[in-house]
C-alpha cells in the first residue's frame, strides 16, 4: 500500500475513533437537542462552560446530562431562562438505543447529584433544599420544606409522584398547578407580586386579609368561574379554598382551551396567563391517577 494511503487510512480510523467514543457522541446529541430548544427564542447560541454535565440519573450507567441554562449566552444575555426562582435546569436521559428524552425541566437555584453511585439529587429552589429521583420517589425535603414541583413555561406535564400533579409555568416565575388530595383536586398558583425579596408582600397579605380576600376569575374562552384562594406560609405559594371535583367544568375546560388568564378584579398588574399547550395529557393523567 502507497504511504498516502496508510495515512488516509491512519487518518480515518482516528476519526472514527475519537467519533465513536460514547461520551463524545452523546454530549453532541445532548448539545444538538439543545439548540432545538432554544432556537425559537434565540439567534446567537453561546455555550458557556458549565452548561452541560454528564451524569447517571437512572443508573443504568449510560451517560446522562445535566443542563443548566444560567451557563448560556441567549443573543447577548446571560439570564434569559432566569428569575427568582432560578434558572431553567433540564435532565436528559440515554435510551439503550443511544436516543435521548428530556426526563426533567424545572426551575431551580441549583441541581446537584451529590451522592455517587445514588440516582437522587439535590434540588435547591427559593422555598429550601429538596432531594429526589426521577423515578419519582422524592424524599423528604432537606429543610422541611414543601417539595418543589418541576414546571415548564412550554407547556404541562404530570408527575406521578410523590403526589400526583399536573402543573405548567408562565412569564415572571408564575406557576399554575392541580393536585390529587383523596380523589379531589386542590389548585395551587404563584405570581412575581406574591413575593417581595424571599418573604411574602406586605401587600398581598393585606389583600388576602380584606374583606374579599383574594379571587381569581379563571377565563378560558368563554368560560369564566371564580375560585377564591389564601396564602399557603408553607407552601409559598396561593392555594385554593375549596376542592375542585374530577369533572369540574374548569378542568375541562383547561383540557380544551388554548390559553387561560386569571385575573383579579380588573387588575392588569395582577393578571396572569398560561398555556394550555399539553393541558388535555397532563390533566386526562391527573384525574386518572386521582381516580
């Protein structure tokens, strides 16, 4: 064989090698599936170290990745999937067959997997430090506090465990979720203005002391119900007065809506929208798993 051809050959099987490596294709997968991500909100995708980290989050020992979102320049910004309640934090797992699926999309400070040879992780969220698995068995917060319930601005999804829950995020770290509790249903939403700083607003306390207390008007379409709610200490978050029945006509409606809003007492300020974008999934798995 001509000395060109053993270094086109040399050439060719390094390639393959450094190209097969499994660490290596799967970081570009993982790397690939994010720019899908985020390509609709942004134009000049910028990486930063500390984006990506392999893991094994279902020990299977296949690499999986951890992505956090503050660790990226999205067309010149740093904070574009940040708030008070964190950053954007994703889980991608490997498939034997090599594909990946996004197992977790939550708003955290931090997600740590701290324990070697342990598939739990440490979620650290303005409301405390919380352990737990993607299996779904979180454990008991490491502060007391209420587990947090991972959310996506993009659309609902369900977590089973440790109580079922089907929950969506929207603009300005607002939240909007639904809970089994014996067969019923309990709603559960947060807002920017609930806070100021890490403690509750002055102001909202006052609001839910008054007489009226506080009322959102769900609207989707042409449905329109008033739910009234009060402030959760614990939870941090509002949580509805009255349980809500497996066929509430609000539940259907939100399985067939496009969007809903609520609002409060014609107060844009105080005004919040969500998605319905895989509402019919989410909630359909609730009330099954409520059942």
């Amino acid at each position: 064989m001509h000395r060109a051809s053993w270094k086109t050959l040399i050439a060719a099987l390094t390639g393959f090698s450094l190209l097969g490596s499994p660490a290596v294709f799967a970081s570009d997968q993982v790397v690939a599936l994010e720019r899908a991500e985020l390509s609709p909100d942004c134009t000049d995708i910028e990486f930063l170290d500390g984006y990506l980290s392999e893991v094994d989050a279902n020990g299977d020992e296949l690499p999986d990745y951890l992505v956090n979102t503050q660790r990226l320049m999205c067309d010149g910004s740093q904070m574009m999937w940040c708030g008070t309640a964190g950053c954007v934090h994703r889980i991608w797992v490997q498939r034997p067959g090599g594909k990946f699926e996004k197992a977790l999309e939550t708003y955290a400070y931090e997600i740590t997997f701290d324990r070697p040879g342990d598939t739990s992780y440490k979620v650290a969220t303005r409301n405390g430090a919380t352990r737990a698995r993607l299996a779904g068995q979180a454990e008991t917060s490491v502060d007391g506090s209420a587990a947090a319930i991972p959310v996506s601005d993009r659309r609902w999804s369900f977590h089973a465990a440790p109580v079922p829950v089907a929950a969506v995020g929207g603009w300005d770290d607002s939240m909007l979720s639904f809970t089994c509790e014996a067969g019923t249903l309990r709603m559960r939403y947060s807002a920017w203005w609930l806070f100021d700083g890490d403690a509750i607003h002055p102001s909202t306390r006052e609001w839910d002391q008054s007489d009226y207390g506080i009322v959102p008007t769900f609207i989707v379409g042409a449905y329109e119900i008033n739910i009234p709610v009060g402030i959760s200490e614990e939870e941090r978050m509002l949580v509805a007065e009255d349980m809500l029945p497996l066929n509430s006509p609000l539940i259907g409606a939100l399985v067939r809506g496009r969007n809903v809003t609520l609002a409060h007492g014609g107060s844009l300020e105080h005004e919040l929208g969500f998605t319905l974008k895989g509402s019919s999934a989410a909630l359909d798995a609730l009330r099954d798993a409520c059942n």
